[in-house]
C-alpha cells in the first residue's frame, strides 16, 4: 500500500496520472460495510471485473472496525448469495446458499463468520428466494423474511421448474404490460415469511413458507413487493422482537402505471390474518392529506414503534418525503396502531432510508440529499430535531449504529468510490478510502473538485443554483481545457459529490475537460420549491438556467475554454442536450452527446410510468400544451451541432425509436451525427465490455471534435 502511495504522489507530481475508462471499469467495487452484532467487525462484498479474463472476481470482505484492516473473510461468494448477522451473536451469520438441492432452490445456512467451513443448513427452499431479515424470538427460534415471484394463487414461481408456454405471446387488457427491462408476466414479488425453530438445532418448521401478500384484496392493483423496479428488502421489516412484520405495497385501488402512492401494510407474525394497511384511505395520517408514495418501513428496538417515510401526492413521483413514526402492538392476532405523527415536519429536504432507531428508542436516523451530498441526520420522536447534518462532505450510501452509539458509514465522493468511517459523537475516524488503496485510483483526491454558484432563472427562487466542478487529474495552472457540460437525469435528480461507474465526471475530465455539472430547475437536493419548478416548464427555467451556468463559466473562469466546450447528458439530461440542439445554446458547442432522451415528448407516452410524464407535463398527452411548448421535434430546422445518440433496446422507460428518429433526422439533414445501440442494455449500460465501447466512441467524438482528433472510422464492437 505504502508502496502504491508513492507512486501515487510521483505520478500527481507529473501530472502523469488520468482516471481511464478501463481503470474506473476494473477498479473494485466495494459493497456497504455491514457490522457484526458486538460492533466488532464488518462485512463488506467486493467484485472486480478484469478485462483480460473477462470475468469479475467477488469476495466478501471482513473489516476491522478498530484497525480498519481489510482481509478476505474466505467465504465462497459464489455460494453465499446473501448474508445477515445472526441477532444476539457476536460472529454469527445466517445466509442464503444459492446452490440449493432443489433445481432452481436456495437453501439457508447458519455459521460462524471466523469458521467458513463449518456451517449447517437449516432449511432447503423451492424458488430462488432473496431479501433474508431474521429475528431472534423469546422462544430461541428465529422467524426470517424473504421474497421472490409468485403466482397470483400465492405458490411461490421458481423459473426453473416452470413449465414453458407453448406460445411466446404476450396479452394485456389493461395498462402496464412493461416496466423498465421487463414486460410483466401474472407473477408478482411477494413476501414470504419462515419459521426456523430451535430445539438444539435449527430446522424449518410447519407447512414451510406463508406468502403474506396473498390475501391482500385489490380492486386495480395486486398487492407486490418489493415494488418493481428498485424495491428491495427495505420495503419490508420483521420487529426486533419477530412478534411483528411491515411491508409496503402499492395502492390496491389504484391503477399502478397512473399513481404512485403505497401503503404499509402490517401483521402478527404467528396470526394468520391478513395484514392491513395503517396508512391506506381509512387512516388517521391519509385523512391528513398524506396519500402518496409509503418508503422504509423501520421497527424500534423494542418493537413498539415504526418509522416510516411518505409523500403527500398520490401521483408525483418527486414530492417531498417526510418522516413519521407510529406505535404498534399486536392484540390477538391483530395488529393495533396509535399515537401517529410527523418528525420532520418543516424539513425541507427528503428524508431517505435507511432508517435506523437510536438505541433507546427515542430519535430516528435518516438520511437526505443536501447541496449535492447525501448526509446523515438525526430526527427526535419528541420533534424539534434543528436538522443539522451529522455528516460533511460525502454521499452516504448506507450506515449501522453500532452498540456505542457511534455510526458506520459508507459514503462515497467525486474523488473516491468507497470511504468507510466511524462518527462518535461529531468526530469523523476514516477507517478505509479506495482511493489510497486501489491501485487504479491512486492518483485521485479532492483537490480536483470545487463548486460554483450562479443565478437561476425563475424570478421567484430564493436562492442561487450550483454546480459541480471538476478538473483533471493532473490540471496544471496557466493553461485552458475546453469545457464538458454535463446535464443530469431525473429531471428531479442532481450532479452531487458522489462516485459514479456509469457518469464518472473524473473519467470525463481526466480526458483533459473541466467538467461543469450544473444543477438547474428540477434538481433534488435544494428544497422542494426547485424541484415543483419544473412542472410543465421542462424547456423554460432549466434551459435558462443552463444557460445562465454556461455564461457564467465563459465570464468567471478563463481558466475554461468554452469556445471548444462540448455538452452531454443521460434520460432528462439527453432530452436536455435535444433541446439545447433546437435552441440557442446549441450553437456554443463543438458537439453533443445524448443517451437515451426524449427527442419528440408525445412519442414519450410510450414509457411506463405514466403519472411521471403525466405529472410533470401538467397533464395527459391530450390535455395539456406542454407536451407541443417543449418538444424538440419541433425545432428541426435548428439542429445543426454534431450529435453522438445512444439509445438502447431494453430501455422500456424510454423505447429506443426515440433515439432513433433523432439520429435519422440528423443523418438526412446532412448533421454529423452516430447512432449506439446495446441491445442487452437497460436505461443504463451496466456490463464493463459495453460500457468501455461506451466510454470509448463518445470520448473518441468529443475528443475529435473539440480538440480535433481523428475520428475513428472502425468503432470498436461494431
Ligand atoms: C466456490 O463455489 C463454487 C460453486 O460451488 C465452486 O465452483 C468453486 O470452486 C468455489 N471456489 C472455491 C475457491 O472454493
Ligand atoms: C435468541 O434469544 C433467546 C432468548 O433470549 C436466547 O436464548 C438465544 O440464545 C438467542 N439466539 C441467538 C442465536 O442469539
Ligand atoms: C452451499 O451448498 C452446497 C450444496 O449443498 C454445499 O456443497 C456448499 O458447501 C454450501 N456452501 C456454503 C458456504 O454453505
Ligand atoms: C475451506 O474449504 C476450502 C475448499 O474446500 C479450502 O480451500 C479452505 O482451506 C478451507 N478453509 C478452512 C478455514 O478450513
Ligand atoms: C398455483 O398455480 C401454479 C401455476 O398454475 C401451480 O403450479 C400451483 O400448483 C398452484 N398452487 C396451488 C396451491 O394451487
Ligand atoms: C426437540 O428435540 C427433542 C430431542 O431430539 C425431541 O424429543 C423433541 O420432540 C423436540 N421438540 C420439538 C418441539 O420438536
Ligand atoms: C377480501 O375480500 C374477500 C371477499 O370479499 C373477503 O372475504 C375478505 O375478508 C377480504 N380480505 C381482507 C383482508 O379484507
Ligand atoms: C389518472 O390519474 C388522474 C389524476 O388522479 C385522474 O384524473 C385520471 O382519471 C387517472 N386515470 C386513470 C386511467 O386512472
Ligand atoms: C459520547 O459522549 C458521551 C458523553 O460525553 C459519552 O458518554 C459516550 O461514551 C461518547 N460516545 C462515544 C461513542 O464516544
Ligand atoms: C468539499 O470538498 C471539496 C474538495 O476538497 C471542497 O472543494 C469543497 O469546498 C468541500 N465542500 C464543503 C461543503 O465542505
Ligand atoms: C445575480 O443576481 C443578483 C441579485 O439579484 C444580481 O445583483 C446580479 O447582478 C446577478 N448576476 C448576474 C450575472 O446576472
Ligand atoms: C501562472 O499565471 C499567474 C497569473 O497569471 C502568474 O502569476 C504565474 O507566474 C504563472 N505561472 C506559470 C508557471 O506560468
């Protein structure tokens, strides 16, 4: 390591060091540091992905919470597919082994973290089960949560032993047939719940598996969770105590592909009543106007209490969250709820998982976007929390309390991928930064990011709107490099202080750019008020405002060439480079980069998740002028500025006709433009060797035309 340093500093010294699209691809990734029980040690995954094997290689780390030392626990995570501590142990853990007996099964292991071959199995699963929670109960036994797909009758679906349909058609009589990568089958993610009793040893009691969705009654949606396409196990909770579980499933009367809203459902654990929504229409907290979108659902320690997240609206995907915690306590197999209220009334930021109850039950930790960082905050059930951050200058990622009270954070920054480190009251103690370690990243440091703030274009904002700033590895002073202008998705998203494997503003400068990263209109992280701004104003006030950020580099920092700047942006930031294409702005770039925007708005009615266009263009496509106000297609007669277009064939949340009219247009029009398509690829491109083409050819067309480099003719992959 020491070693690595030196070169590190020689290399800087040089300016001989840049963050290359293969390091930042094969550089580890580093999962969240997970800590044992007695707070001792962590857990944490790694993979790294090599480029001459053409494999990834995983682990699962073990992590000295005192050293900070790093070594290879000797787990196979080929095998262990998932791990949790086991309650009330110091080194124990329960785990999913993913080869189980049954074809396409799983089945659960109990061991001991310091003995990676001496571990028993406890119970042989039918379907390729995730998500494990477990709860050590009174009676020694341990009841566990898990989830995976299942038929509408409530067996859980294993793929594997499914018979296969002699017709590969696809039928759909109402609204919804896909989501993002996947077009929707009549299985739905459900909950299941499992009895591990212990007499001695542990073995899988009863009749298996009970599904605790099945049952919940729906007019328009059928209850499912995790909620596709990003849910996971936070949508779902066991109580310290295993008397109680929670999960969170969308509005049951309600067509899913118009609203957002989701209730909390609970229930007994030893009942085999059907669990019941405390926040659906009926409820004390619904009748107060908080009707949207339910998030985090989070027990006390001693299981009298829950925390949870909601949004008011019941069809904007990018209300603000608020914090509320209730009392619970199960009365004969049902499940009583009182004593409701809101903790972070008069926050003006959103409060996000996880979240984590102090020791003694009495405040609730969070976490929330803050000025282009994810930061720690604490939140009493008394109120009056001042909301004051508990972290600075990272994005956290996840966090644990550990039994002193202290918290462990995984965070990371522009400058490194993965920080872990130790806050005890207010003092930060770094246990581990990938970027003084990994031997890819050893050039990096802060030194290259800084910040600007310049004026927003919307009269009534109160305050002034914010980039990030990057420089390259190895910047010198007295000499200019031309701009890179990167626009951000959402629109309610942000450019923040964070790492990034797809958008990595470091792999961007350090091909000898600055990167300005503006956060305009829409942009999360500032308070609510931007972020309703850019309703049916997705041309107007974020457009100007980029303009504002642009004008205000090309004045404030000669130090950046903006006559040779390029711009490029991703989802909303490519519907954003079409329409700086069709506008003004367009002209003041060498070239653009679009990856999978919208290029006509009404063709957007093609995504899925309609109450976001629905919300966002102040209406549906038939009611509202925003659509024909904003739409790119109407600006044809503009588009002149070379145009790289990416768009890929399983993006379902924007179809890749899209991208490819736009790219058509271009091309008869005579506009120097590229078309790249992955047809394994989401919204996103997540496979290294795609993501290097990616990074490749893009850079190759910025390079090309703003410092003039040739162009390739043969593009890698073709
Ligand atoms: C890890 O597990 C896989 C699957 O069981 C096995 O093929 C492989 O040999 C194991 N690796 C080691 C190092 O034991
Ligand atoms: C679970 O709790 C029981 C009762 O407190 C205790 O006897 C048992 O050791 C605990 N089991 C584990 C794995 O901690
Ligand atoms: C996983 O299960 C397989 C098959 O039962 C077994 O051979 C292997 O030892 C198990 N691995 C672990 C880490 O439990
Ligand atoms: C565990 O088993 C693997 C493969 O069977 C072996 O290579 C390793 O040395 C064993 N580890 C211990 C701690 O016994
Ligand atoms: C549920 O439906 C599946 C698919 O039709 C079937 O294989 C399974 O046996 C059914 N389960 C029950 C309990 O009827
Ligand atoms: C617990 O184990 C003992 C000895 O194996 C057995 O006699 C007893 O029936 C078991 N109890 C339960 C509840 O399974
Ligand atoms: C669901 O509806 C059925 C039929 O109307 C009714 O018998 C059952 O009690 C309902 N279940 C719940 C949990 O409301
Ligand atoms: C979609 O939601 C809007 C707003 O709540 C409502 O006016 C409209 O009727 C809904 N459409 C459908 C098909 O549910
Ligand atoms: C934090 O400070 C309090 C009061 O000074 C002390 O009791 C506690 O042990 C400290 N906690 C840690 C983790 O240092
Ligand atoms: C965060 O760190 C960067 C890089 O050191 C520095 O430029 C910036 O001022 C810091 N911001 C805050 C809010 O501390
Ligand atoms: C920014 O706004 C302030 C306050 O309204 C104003 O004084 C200043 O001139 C503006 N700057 C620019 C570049 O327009
Ligand atoms: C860089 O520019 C500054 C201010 O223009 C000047 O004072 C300094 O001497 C220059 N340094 C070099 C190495 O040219």
């Amino acid at each position: 390591m020491a070693r690595y340093l030196g070169i590190a500093t020689a290399l800087a010294a040089t300016g001989a060091f840049a963050l290359t699209p293969e390091q930042l691809l094969s550089t580890p990734r580093r999962g969240v540091a997970d800590p044992s029980p007695d707070g001792t040690i962590a857990l944490s995954s790694i993979s790294q992905y090599s480029f001459e094997k053409q494999s990834s290689k995983r682990g699962i780390n073990l992590i000295d919470l005192n050293t900070g030392k790093i070594s290879d626990s000797g787990w196979n995570s080929s095998e262990v597919s998932e791990y949790q501590w086991l309650p009330g142990t110091s080194t124990g853990i329960i785990y999913i082994n993913g080869t189980g007996e049954n074809p396409g099964g799983v089945s659960l292991w109990i061991g001991d973290v310091k003995k990676p071959n001496g571990s028993t199995k406890v119970a042989e699963l039918d379907a390729p089960y995730s998500g494990l929670k477990v709860a050590n109960t009174s009676s020694g036994d341990l009841h566990f949560l898990v989830n995976t797909l299942a038929y509408p009758n409530g067996t859980a679906f294993n793929p594997e032993t499914a018979e296969t349909p002699r017709s590969s058609a696809r039928f759909y009589s109402d609204i919804y047939p896909r989501h993002w990568d996947t077009w929707l089958t009549k299985q739905r993610y459900n909950v299941f719940a499992g009895v591990l009793s212990s007499n001695g040893s542990y073995s899988l009691a009863g009749k298996g598996l009970r599904n605790l969705n099945h049952g919940v009654n729906y007019t328009a949606t059928q209850s499912e969770t995790p909620v596709q396409p990003f849910g996971d196990s936070s949508d779902y909770a066991i109580s310290p105590d295993g008397s109680l579980y929670a999960f969170l499933s969308k509005a049951p009367q309600l067509n899913k592909a118009n609203y957002t809203a989701s209730y909390i459902y609970l229930g007994a654990f030893a009942s085999s009543e059907v669990a019941v929504a405390f926040n659906g229409p009926d409820s004390e907290a619904y009748k107060a106007g908080h009707q949207g979108a339910s998030g985090q659902p989070s027990f006390s320690p001693d299981s009298t209490k829950l925390a949870y997240i909601q949004q008011d609206e019941d069809f904007y995907e990018s209300d603000l969250w608020q914090l509320y915690a209730i009392d619970v306590a199960a009365q004969s197999g049902k499940v009583s709820v009182s004593n409701w209220k809101a903790l972070s009334a008069g926050f003006d930021r959103w409060v996000q998982g996880p979240l984590i109850w102090a020791h003694d039950g009495e405040s609730v930790y969070g976490t929330a976007e803050d000025y282009a960082r994810v930061k720690i905050f604490n939140f009493p059930v008394s109120g009056g929390s001042d909301f004051k951050p508990l972290t600075s200058n990272t994005t956290v990622s996840s966090y644990s309390l550990l039994p002193d009270s202290s918290i462990l954070v995984t965070a990371s920054a522009i400058w490194t991928p993965t920080e872990y480190y130790t806050l005890s009251n207010g003092t930060k103690k770094s246990l581990f930064n990938a970027a003084e370690v990994d031997k890819n990243l050893v050039g990096l440091s802060s030194s290259t990011v800084s910040e600007i703030f310049y004026n927003g274009s919307d009269p009534n904002l109160k305050q002034q709107l914010h980039a990030m700033v990057v420089k390259p590895t190895n910047w010198v002073a007295n000499k200019t490099y031309p701009l890179a202008f990167i626009i951000h998705g959402g629109p309610q998203g942000s450019n923040a202080n964070g790492w990034s494997n797809r958008w990595n503003p470091q792999t961007w400068a350090d091909q000898g750019y600055i990167v300005v990263a503006p956060n305009p209109t829409g942009s999360t992280g500032f308070g609510q008020y931007l972020i309703d701004a850019i309703q049916g104003n997705w041309g107007s006030y974020p457009y100007e405002d980029l303009v504002n950020a642009w004008k205000y580099v090309r004045d404030n920092m000669d130090w950046i060439d903006t006559d040779n700047g390029i711009a490029a942006g991703a989802s909303y930031g490519g519907y954003m480079t079409n329409w700086i294409q069709s506008n003004d702005l367009g002209n003041e770039f060498k070239c653009l980069v679009t990856h999978d925007g919208i290029s006509n708005t009404q063709g957007a009615w093609a995504t899925e998740e309609l109450w976001f266009i629905r919300h966002d263009y102040n209406g549906s496509i038939w009611e509202s002028d925003a659509y024909d106000k904003w739409n790119p297609m109407n600006h044809i007669a503009n588009w002149s500025t070379p145009q790289f277009v990416v768009h890929n064939t399983l993006d379902y949340r924007l179809p890749e006709s899209d991208g490819l009219a736009l790219f058509n247009i271009l091309q008869a029009r005579g506009v120097p433009s590229r078309f790249l398509n992955f047809p394994d690829e989401n919204h996103w491109v997540l496979n290294q060797e795609n993501s290097l083409v990616w990074h490749t050819e893009i850079f190759n067309w910025i390079n090309h035309y703003s410092k003039g480099t040739p162009l390739d003719d043969v593009p890698i992959g073709n």
